[in-house]
C-alpha cells in the first residue's frame, strides 16, 4: 500500500495519474483481478505481488492474450517474480525488481524524488519497510505509533479493500499519516488480538527446543496471523509455524523466524510445499505457504523436520 501510493503521487506530479483505481489481490488470485482490469487504462502497474511457479504459466497466458494498457510497469522484490524477468519483458513489461528491502524501498528509491514531497513519503517508505519486517523501527522511534495504528486497523478487517483504499488516498491526496477512523479500528484490533494470543498459547500441537507449531484451524485469524507467529517468534526465540484455514479447501501456514536463529524459511517452503499441491514464499524470517487442507498436517511435519535438520547442521 505504501509503494502503491508512492507511485500513484509520482505519477500525480507528473500529471500522468489524473484518474487512478485500486485493486488488491494475491499471488493466488491475481489472474481473476486481471480479468477484472476496467478497460480504457493508459497504464497497469502490478505492486509487490508475487509471481509464484504455482500460478505463473496461468498468469503469463493471461499477459500473453490481454489487450490493455501500452505501459505495464512490475515493481517487486519476490524472487519467483524475478526469475520470470525474461517472460515479463517478452509481455511488455517494464520491470522494477529487486530482493534487496521491499516494495516500499523499490518505490522510494524509483520514484521518491518525484513525488514532489520527499518529506512525507519517505516516511511511507520507513512504515512499508517496517509492516514488511526488511527494517525495525525502534520503540522510540516517531513514527512507531503511525506504523503499530496502521497495521492494527488493517488487520481489523484485513478484507476490507474500501477502507485500505482510502488509506492509499488520504496519504497520497490528503498526505496524513493516520487519521480518527485508522485510529478507531486499531483499537477494536487491539483487543482482539490480546484475545487471540492468549487462545495461541492454548493451541501449540508441537514444541521442540527450536519450533512451536500452533493450530488456529478452527479460529478466525485472517489478518492476524503474522502478528500471533511474530510475538511467538520473538518472545520464545523459535521458529513458529501457525496454521488457520482459507475457506473449507486450503490451510495457509504462516512462518516466523525470530532474529536469534538464522534460517531462510522461505526458500524452504517454496522447495516443500509444491509436493504437497500447493505453493509459498516470502522473506528468508518471514513466509507463508498455502496448501489443500487435506494435506496439511503432512506438509506441516516434513516442514518441521527440515527446519529442525537445518538448525542441526554445524555451522
């Protein structure tokens, strides 16, 4: 969201984004939102969505049959995007890739000068580095408070696109940080997520000197998962998987890696959860897979086991 809106003020300045629309979708669902694209765009950018190799041949014969906008740009930092360059630029792609930081650094550093209020959005860059675990931002720092109220009201109804779509427009037409409805929704956020913990801590189906999986399969969750593996993470100095369900056909397992322990988890998942008829990735301390609810606890077990051998290997 902050790269999105980034962008969007760059284009402004230049007077190239008179009108602009928002859609947010995932790795899993970014073929639908393409279908779904309004007609008459001058101009599609697709913003820190992965290309991932369960989706991506699907994806790419979409690109490949789409009449639309003359200029496409990409701006992300996945590495299954990044090994699909070659196919992107055959399908007119312009490609702003890049593993280093994340979307938010990708745009600060493309189009923050452009903007015509360094100020204000570099720190959008700050808070989408920070909400995107590539940048800590310490207790003290002033804009904690913004980065903590914007999360919590996004995670207070993670699918409400409306809301997050607003956010994108005050910070780019109104450039405020955080504003009484943000606040409001932080705090319902807040409450619930005390609630949530405290039910993680009575789920744990497994603990071992350097993993906790946690089963919040019959919860409501969504939106709140990374934050219930992040405080685990943190708080036990082990790597935490945390699995809720998307619908009654899929199992998402969400992984956390606290600093102490050094594991790239995601590139871990993305070898694993393909054998399972499902895909992921991330970052290397904080990534997620999403496999058929069938074959869940299967995946959840080898995934142990490789985490386990990984962190035995002497160094």
């Amino acid at each position: 969201m902050t790269a999105a809106a980034i962008i969007v003020a760059a284009l402004k300045a230049a007077g190239r984004a008179t009108a602009w629309t928002l859609r947010f979708t995932q790795p899993f669902t970014l073929q639908e939102t393409l279908r779904r694209l309004p007609e008459g765009a001058d101009m599609l950018v697709i913003v820190d969505v992965a290309l991932d190799e369960e989706h991506a041949g699907h994806i790419l014969s979409i690109l490949e049959e789409m009449e639309g906008p003359a200029e496409k740009l990409w701006v992300d930092h996945h590495s299954s995007t990044i090994r699909h360059a070659l196919d992107l630029l055959d399908r007119r792609f312009s490609l702003l890739l890049s593993v280093d930081g994340c979307a938010a650094t990708i745009a600060g550093k493309a189009f923050l000068h452009l903007t015509g209020d360094e100020q204000f959005y570099s720190k959008l860059v700050l808070i989408g580095e920070a909400g995107d675990k590539v940048r800590e931002l310490s207790g003290n720092h002033p804009l904690r408070q913004a980065l903590e109220t914007l999360g919590n009201a996004i995670a207070a109804n993670p699918t409400d696109d409306a809301f997050k779509e607003r956010l994108v427009r005050m910070w780019v037409e109104e450039k405020i940080l955080v504003d009484d409805e943000a606040a409001r929704r932080a705090e319902e956020a807040e409450e619930k997520l005390r609630a949530l913990l405290k039910e993680s801590s009575e789920n744990v189906r497994y603990e071992s000197s350097h993993v906790k999986v946690i089963d919040l399969r019959d919860t409501r969750v969504h939106g709140y998962a990374g934050k219930i593996a992040s405080h685990h993470a943190k708080t036990y100095g082990k790597v935490v998987l945390l699995l809720f369900r998307v619908g009654t056909n899929n199992t998402i397992v969400t992984a956390r890696v606290p600093p102490s322990i050094d594991l790239d988890v995601a590139s871990l998942i993305r070898e694993l959860a393909p054998l399972y008829g499902g895909g992921g990735g991330g970052h290397p301390k904080a990534a997620s897979a999403r496999v058929p609810a069938m074959h869940a606890d299967d995946f959840v077990r080898e995934l142990v086991k490789r985490i386990e051998a990984s962190l035995q290997k002497p160094s």
